[in-house]
C-alpha cells in the first residue's frame, strides 16, 4: 500500500514516456518487417536513437529519463504475449470484442477494425522479461546517479479483460472466473517488477486508458445495455483496482509505481473518449495503492480538477495540462493559474494550505508524443519546444526543484 508520500521520483517537471521516433529508425524497422534488414542493423539504429533522445531529455532539464519507448511499435510493449499462456492474433473475429469500448468503437465506426489483439489460450505464467533488456540498455547510458531516476512505463493489468466480451478473455476451462484469471496476471506483475527491481529500477508508470473509459457516459451507457455482462461497471472498476493492488502489493517501498490516464492518444493526435474524473475519483485516489496518478487535463473532456479533492496527502498528481497533440503553443501563465487551481483543490480537500497541497504536485504533457510509433500531428521541434515548455512552466511554480 502507498502509505508514504514518495518524491522524486516524481518530479516537478515530467513527461509521459514516448517520444517521437526519429525518420531512420521509423524505416529501418519497416525494413525489417519486409525482410529487407536483419534485427541486428534495427538494434544499431534504435541504440544509437536512444542515446540521442537521452541526450536531448537531460539537456532540456528532465529527470524521469526514458528511452522515448524506441523499442515498441505501441506504447505497451510486449509484456502479454511474452507471457507463456497468450497468444498474438492478427485480424481477429470483432465479436469478441466489446463494441461499445471507446478504442474499438473508435476503429469499427470509421470502417476498420482492430488489426491484432492478443488473447489468453492457456494457463498464465510469466517465463521472462520483455521489457528488462530495454531497461538495462537506458540504465548504462546515463550517470550513475541518475539511474534511480529514469522511468520505465508498462502495459496495464486489465488491458486484455476489459476489450473482450464477458467470457471472451480466457477459456473457462481453464479459468473458472475472474478472480483466478486475475490471480495469475497478479503474480506475473509481481515476478516482472521483482526482475526490473533487481536490475536496478526504481520508477515504474503503467499506461491505462481504460481507467479514463469508466469516466465516459457513453462507454458507461454501452456497458449498462450490454446483456452479457455479469457484473455493473462499477463492480468492474472495483475488480480492477483490487487487481492494480494484487499487481503492485509485493513491491519494495523504494519503487515508485504511477498509473497514467488518459482519453486516447493514436495515430495523427486521436483520441478515443471524453469525460471528467467525478464519477472515479474517489475509488481512483483513495483504494488503488499507487504513488502518484499521472492525469489528462489539456482540454474539457478531462473535466475539471473538483476531484482532486479526494487526493489523499500521501499521493501526488502531475497535472498533463500542455497538449503533445498539436503544435500550438499553451500561454504560460494560463498554465500557472491551472496548478494554482488544481493545488486549492487539493488543499480544500485535505484541509491544508495550497503551499502543502502544490508540494504533491508536478507537471507534463497529457500523454507521450508517439503512444503509437508513428507519431501525433506534431514535428520534432515542436515536441522540444513543449517539453521546453513544462520544464519552465515547473520552474515557475517550483524554482530550484527537479
């Protein structure tokens, strides 16, 4: 459980993990998927990328240092079908899905559909780290000092549960309910952070859009219609949080786990659902037992900062209120006001002073720059100029202050 607050990591001034690929490691990957290089001519690009995009997040002030995600082709890697008891499927059959999820009714309503998914065909186990190798790689190109800093982000718990039509996700000989199915996710979180702690991380961010989905009406509406299911969304929401804890309960107290929410962040800057946090804020910030929430706030369909209010004195929030969607440039002082905000917020919740509430806070983007490899609508110099952009914005509200 998050009994104490934890700082740095995070810091005042954040990013969410990906980072937009350079053009030549974009074409020498297309390259190996038309057999045209081998993966050992990828690995030279995606080193060489990483130590580029390391370089530049140290020059411009950042301490949760990532490798910009210049392994993935989507921002949650490969942890699912690493594991023994899952299975990758390209061009999979729509009625397994749950129509109504913002992300597949996003693809279905314009024509697509989803291209692969990955799905459990046998009994869970966790046989090896995916994401490890990335780690150790960022690990030995920064200073020492810094190592317990730089930041890995992973793939959510339920991410593979929750797309799927009630008694989709997994078979039912082999699990007869959630609670089981859960229980071996559980234990192959617990093995996964273990290894990534053993080799030296101590700053884990799980991505999770679906969490922002239980925010959205319609989703919500979609659900309450859906004669399949079983249990209420809320029931859902609840199963889910005790899952996160599961995940996270065995941890050591100086690993910092943060969860990131947001409402969609594809191809070209699209996004997938609207809605505040109202209706989950209190289960969000009082029941799941992570150290800080990283949270969309760039435009009105993230709602207000009212639920802030249910922030305990023990988490931090870092508020994404710059846009990595599109290359217009947010008014600082604007900006200013919004943390201001946020902190009254925070303080009349807790009753303390907004000095105490500002000190669990932070600032960032609302989501990575290229949750797909592809990339937002966004340029190069245009990501430099926003991360420049929170990194002075943090310097205006926490002088001094990483």
């Amino acid at each position: 459980m998050a009994s104490n607050l934890h700082r740095n990591p995070p810091f005042r001034a954040e990013h969410l993990g990906s980072l937009l690929r350079p053009e030549n490691l974009l074409k020498t990957r297309a390259d190996l998927d038309d057999g045209k290089v081998q993966q050992q001519q990828l690995t030279s690009v995606e080193d060489t990328a990483v130590k580029d995009i390391v370089d530049l997040q140290i020059k411009l002030g950042f301490h949760p240092i990532s490798d910009g995600e210049y392994r993935r082709h989507m921002f949650w890697g490969t942890f699912f079908p690493g594991m023994e008891g899952f299975k990758e499927i390209k061009n999979p059959d729509v009625d397994i899905f749950r129509m109504y999820m913002p992300d597949i009714a996003a693809f279905t309503e314009s024509g697509h559909k989803p291209g692969e998914s990955v799905i459990c065909t046998g009994k869970i186990k966790h046989i090896g780290s995916t994401y490890v190798e990335q780690w150790n790689y960022l690990k030995s190109i920064v200073p020492k000092e810094r190592v317990h800093e730089c930041k890995i982000t992973m793939a959510a718990p339920e991410w593979y549960h929750m797309r799927y039509k009630e008694g989709k996700a997994y078979p039912k000989d082999l699990y007869p309910s959630d609670k089981e199915y859960f229980a071996d996710i559980a234990k192959a979180y617990q093995t996964e952070l273990q290894i990534l702690y053993d080799n030296g991380l101590r700053n884990v961010q799980i991505d999770d859009p679906n969490l922002a989905y239980f925010c959205s009406e319609k989703m919500l509406a979609g659900w309450a219609k859906d004669p399949l299911n079983t249990k209420t969304s809320d029931q859902t929401l609840d199963d889910y949080i005790d899952l996160y804890n599961a995940c996270i309960s065995k941890r050591p107290s100086d690993m910092h786990v943060g969860v990131h929410l947001c409402r969609g962040n594809f191809v070209n800057s699209r996004h997938f659902s609207e809605g505040g946090y109202d209706r989950v804020a209190k289960k969000l910030f009082q029941n799941l037992h992570v150290n800080t929430y990283y949270l969309e706030y760039d435009t009105p369909r993230s709602g207000g900062f009212e639920p802030l209010k249910s922030l305990p004195k023990n988490k931090n929030v870092i508020l994404g209120v710059i846009t990595s969607k599109f290359p217009e440039m947010e008014d600082i002082e604007e900006m200013k006001k919004k943390v201001y905000q946020a902190a009254k917020y925070v303080a009349d919740g807790n009753n303390e002073s907004k000095k105490d509430a500002l000190q669990r806070l932070g600032v960032s983007p609302q989501c990575g720059f290229a949750s797909h490899s592809s990339g937002n609508a966004v340029k190069r110099d245009d990501m430099v100029k926003k991360l420049r952009l929170v990194r002075k914005l943090a310097d205006s509200v926490w002088l001094g202050e990483p």
